[in-house]
C-alpha cells in the first residue's frame, strides 16, 4: 500500500482499514506467538501500513479534512 493510494481516500475510510489493520496485526502476533506464522516478514508489512496510515490521517487533520 502506497502514501499516494492513501491520500486519494477520505479519514472515515482510512480508519475502517486502520481497523482491518490492527485486527490482521493482532492475528499475526497470536500466530507468531503459537509459531503457525508461516511468513514471519507480514507482521512487519502490516506494522509499516499501520504507520503509513496514521500518518495520512494526521496530515488531513491537520489540513482541516476530518471527515
């Protein structure tokens, strides 16, 4: 997931994915945790996609767009 992808969508659809997120980061820990994560380099991915996402809803706060 790109920046530039993120910035086309308006703050009330990029929290539902920030959601998706955080319930998939969840899930991969419960599987790293019980070692069945097949792909360790996803609960990277994921953490990096949560960052970039908080990041774009800052910015459009902070530019006025909080709907």
């Amino acid at each position: 997931m790109k920046a530039a992808e993120l910035r086309n969508r308006s703050v009330s659809e990029l929290r539902m994915e920030l959601h998706n997120l955080l319930r998939e980061r969840f899930n991969l820990y419960m599987q790293r945790g019980t070692g069945q994560l097949s792909r360790p380099d996803q609960v990277y991915k994921v953490r990096k996609d949560i960052a970039r996402i908080n990041t774009v809803i800052n910015e459009k706060i902070r530019a006025g767009e909080s709907s």
